[in-house]
C-alpha cells in the first residue's frame, strides 16, 4: 500500500508545528492489530472468543480483517431488533435451526441481546463444529451477560485504539516518533489516524458516545450533568490522589454514588 507524507500546520500552546500525517491514496490505514494472530491461533477450538473493547476501536474491522476470505460463516447484529427477538428465549433447536450449516457464527453488538451468555452456551455445548465469536462495545455490560453461563467455555480479548507498537510496525518508528506529541493529545482511536484535521470534533463525539449511551444507560444516572462534572474534576486530578467524599463536594453526589 503507497503512502505519503502530506505536512500540516497544528498549533500547540500557541506555538505552531509542522506534522506530518500518513495517509493512503486509494483507501483507509489498515493496520493489524496485536491480538489478531491470537485469535487466528484459537479458531479451531471449542471455545468461543469474546472481543471486548470501547466503542470505535475497530472491532467490526477487525472481525472483516479475520473471516472475510472464509467461507461458511453467519454474520449476526445485535442491532437488529427481529434477532433480539429470536434470540431473547432461544432454545438449541432454534440456534442449530437459524445456524445451518455454517461454521463460524459472528455476532456483533452482541450486548444488545438478551440472555446472549446462556445463547452462546447452548450453541458451543450443542452444536456441533461450530465456531462463535461476539464482541460488544459495551465492555461491562456484556461481561455481566456471559461471565456466569460461559465458565471455562470463552477465551476473551480486550480490543484497544492502536498503540504506538502497532503504529511503528506499519509506518516505522521514525515517522511514528514525528507524531508522538500530536498522538499524546489525541491518541490513537482509528478515525482519529484516519482523519487528520477533525481530532476535536471525533473525539468530542467518542466522548459523548461514552457518558450519554454507555455510562447513563449502564447505571441510569438520572442527572447527566453531574456526570460530566465528575469527569472534569477527575480530569484535573490525573496523577494525584483523590478522595470520594472532596469529589462528591464538586459534583453534588453523595460519597457512595462516585465510588459506584
């Protein structure tokens, strides 16, 4: 894949840099993640394979990346309100049912789904040769649906943004190193790299993403701007210590409900 060296003008503290971005003439960085080889290693055992990780660090791009040259496979999405509905008291004739023939079952947003452990349960222990792997961007919210049915029946992966590693492999440490500073204020989400000149408004809106879907719908929290208050004063207290009963002082929340 051809790249080029295209210079921009950021400035930073008032002073102005020249940074270079990377980027490709023909399509988006695509970059292989660490956790990939792994993956490919566990693909003809039993287990199901679990890839958690924050919203928009690549999950779905990953699962393309890993299984678009096979055949066999079923693409489920936990988006889609028919499979929900399917899928909310699914028996294991209903699941070898939908699955046919296929051998790799991938479902994705698989948070979305009801009782989606006690599923991937019933497929991996009734289903014969029959691959399953879900990911969520819900981290918390899908470890809590399938830590208790799937014991000792998943291997799990935390999907990141990149990291500095995965970036010098693709471009070299030299260039890598040109864009340490810039990467420190924006780091390494991948539509972050893959956009340069809109950082702000991509990161203001992953931001959003996280206190306004995952966090409120999570623990219901009732008022969302003492939410973002939380996260101001945790923001100017990175690298000190804090205490729960001076941060619920800021925030008008009890000691209890920011410890939570």
């Amino acid at each position: 894949m051809l790249l080029t060296l295209s210079p921009n003008i950021l400035t930073f503290g008032g002073l102005n840099r020249k940074i270079y971005y990377f980027y490709t003439l023909k399509s988006k960085i695509m970059i292989n993640r660490t956790i990939e080889e792994s993956i490919r290693n566990r693909l003809n055992d039993k287990k199901a394979i679990i890839i958690f990780g924050p919203r928009q660090t690549g999950k779905t791009t990953l699962l393309h990346q890993l299984f678009d040259d096979k055949e066999n496979i079923l693409w489920w999405n936990g988006d889609e309100p028919d499979l929900r509905s399917q899928l909310e008291n699914a028996t294991s004739t209903l699941l070898r049912s939908l699955i046919g023939k296929h051998k790799i079952l991938i479902i994705d947003e698989a948070q979305r789904i009801k009782n989606i452990g006690l599923c991937i349960k019933l497929i991996t222990d009734n289903t014969k040769n029959v691959k399953v792997v879900a990911t969520g961007s819900s981290a918390f919210e899908l470890a809590n649906k399938i830590n208790e049915p799937l014991t000792g029946r998943k291997w799990e992966y935390m999907l990141f943004p990149f990291s500095f590693k995965e970036m010098t492999e693709h471009v070299g440490a030299v260039e890598e190193r040109r864009l340490l500073e810039h990467r420190m204020i924006y780091g390494y989400y991948p539509d972050v790299v893959n956009n340069p000149g809109n950082e702000i408004p991509i990161i203001k809106d992953i931001a959003n993403s996280y206190l306004y879907k995952d966090i409120l719908t999570w623990e219901r929290v009732q008022k969302p701007d003492r939410l973002e208050k939380l996260v101001q004063a945790l923001a100017f207290q990175i690298g000190n210590e804090v205490s729960y009963k001076e941060l619920g002082r800021l925030c008008a929340l009890d000691n209890e409900t920011v410890e939570k």
